[in-house]
C-alpha cells in the first residue's frame, strides 16, 4: 500500500512514511534541512494515536533529542471545581518543575504533574511529593488517577467487597448502566438496571406504590427512596442506586426546578437519599452527565465511608 502510496503522491526526498494500519491516509517523517524535523498525521484521532505510538515515539527516543524525559501524572477529582484547586495551590499551580496543569471538564476536574528528568525514577521522584501533598490536602475528593473513572473506580471498590450493584434509572435514561457496561469485566459487579421512565413503569416494574407518587411526585427522595429498594428485590444486589429528576427544557416549577435531581443509595446499612440542583440553564444533556456522575460518586463516598 505505501508504495502504490509512493507512486501517485509527491514525497519529499529522504521522507520516511508513518504506516498507516487503520486507515488510508499514512504520515510522514521528514528532515527538510539538519536539526529541523516534520512529523505529518491523518486528523483520525485513533489513526493518530496508533501511529504515534508506533512509528514516532520509537524514532524520537532513537532521535536521542534530549537527554532528559518528560513524564506526567494525572490525578482525578469530583466535586470540586477548578478555581478552588487552583486557589488550594497556587504555589504548585506556578511550580517549575513539576508542573501541574488543572484540566476542567463537565463534573471533573483533573490536575496534570508533569517532571523532567534524566530518568523515569527521576521524574516520578518528583511528582510524588507533590502528588502526596494534593492527595492528602484533598482526600477523597481525588478517587482515580490517569485513565481511572468514577465508574471504573466504583467497580473496582466493589470487586474486591465481593458485592453487587443494580440500578433504577428515570432521568438519567440508561446512562448510568451505559457508564458501567462501559468497563470491560463489569458484569461480574453490575448486575442490570431498569430504566423506569413513566410513573406506571416505577409502579410495575419496581413497584412503587401509586399513592407515594400521587403524593410527593415523581421527582421526589420518597419516590427514589422506594425505586431503590425495588431494584434490589428484583436483583438481589447488595448496592442499588436510584436516580429521578427533570432534565428539561420543560416541567420545571417553583419548588421543583429544571436541574433538580434526586437520588438514592441503598446498601446492607440502609438507604442514604439527597438531591441536587444543576441549574436550570443547563441543557439536557449535561443535566443527566452531571447526574450520572454525582450518583457514582456517591456511592463511591459511601462505600469508602
């Protein structure tokens, strides 16, 4: 394929082409005059990565570039936003060497420790002091690092309790079961969830009673109270998460506002329920995100409490 490749494009003399295994387009690595280097990828995020992976770390260490290594560290929070990190620590934020770099997004936030040094020892000698430091000023706001996620983290906690978890899903629409089936080898941990949208599939399938609807409605800890428990009879789970509130645009009122969602953790100790406000002005879409994380973390909470 490269050199048929070859033959139809213009390539630069001394150019070496970057393969290209999942796609069509390969790059190229060209040094047009001495100590000037051109590295060329498809814009195809994984045909990016692969090939990075593949073809140009092993020519930037063969390279021999530097002498020193750049090595990073991220550490993960929830419920915290960005400027309070970086007002806990304004000192690191500005550090040299390490760096640490907030990356915000919706619900997260994550602190990147970047060091120099001659060696990988070297590097990660450094980032521990400070990763240390954040991790015991912050505490469990932190639950992961690097790849981790609140769902792979949940599911790990629980693996090793031996434990189970079912949900009943309402506003979230199946995210929160989309979240964990995500994690490959989650099924010996999550066992199902039932998404009960319409009060008569809370009334059916999870048997919540007409009357605690009819009385406190659907967005209510009464009614997430009862599709917790209703999940674990079908199930048998030792842990079961239930979640109902408005996602908009519509069906907001005074007392129950677009944003406001309900949860409910039920465990061996009981059930533990709250609620949240979003914020009305949020859209759909990152109303049910942010629920989908708050409810994880709360049972992460829990169940290192």
């Amino acid at each position: 394929k490269l050199e048929s490749i070859k033959k139809q494009a213009s390539i630069p003399k001394g150019a070496q082409l970057i393969p290209n295994r999942s796609g069509i387009a390969p790059g190229m690595i060209w040094e047009p005059i001495p100590g000037f280097s051109i590295l060329t990828f498809p814009g195809v995020p994984s045909e990016l990565k692969e090939m990075w992976s593949e073809s140009a770390i092993p020519w930037l260490i063969n390279k021999k570039i530097s002498n020193e290594i750049i090595h990073s560290k991220t550490l993960n929070f929830a419920g915290i936003n960005e400027s309070k990190l970086a007002e806990t620590f304004p000192k690191l934020i500005n550090s040299k060497n390490p760096t640490v770099a907030p990356y915000a997004s919706l619900g997260e936030v994550k602190l990147r420790i970047t060091a120099k040094g001659k060696s990988l020892e070297e590097a990660n000698q450094l980032i521990q002091p400070v990763e240390k430091k954040l991790l015991t000023t912050m505490g469990k706001k932190c639950y992961g690092s690097n790849n981790e996620t609140l769902a792979s983290i949940v599911l790990e906690i629980l693996r090793k309790n031996n434990e189970t978890l079912a949900l009943a899903e309402s506003c979230t629409g199946g995210g929160l079961s989309a979240a964990l089936t995500a994690i490959p080898g989650s099924s010996d941990v999550f066992l199902g969830g039932i998404v009960a949208y319409s009060n008569l599939a809370k009334q059916e399938l999870l048997g919540v009673s007409k009357q605690i609807i009819s009385k406190n409605g659907a967005v209510s800890s009464e009614v997430v109270e009862a599709m917790a428990e209703g999940v674990k009879k079908r199930f048998k789970a030792t842990w079961t998460i239930a979640t109902s509130g408005i996602a908009g645009p519509t069906g907001g009122e005074k007392e129950k506002p677009i944003g406001l969602v309900h949860f409910c953790v039920s465990g061996p100790n009981g059930i533990k329920s709250g609620h949240e406000t979003f914020g009305s002005y949020r859209n759909r879409e990152d109303i049910q995100k942010l629920s989908i994380l708050k409810a994880l973390d709360r049972l992460r909470l829990i169940l290192l409490s």
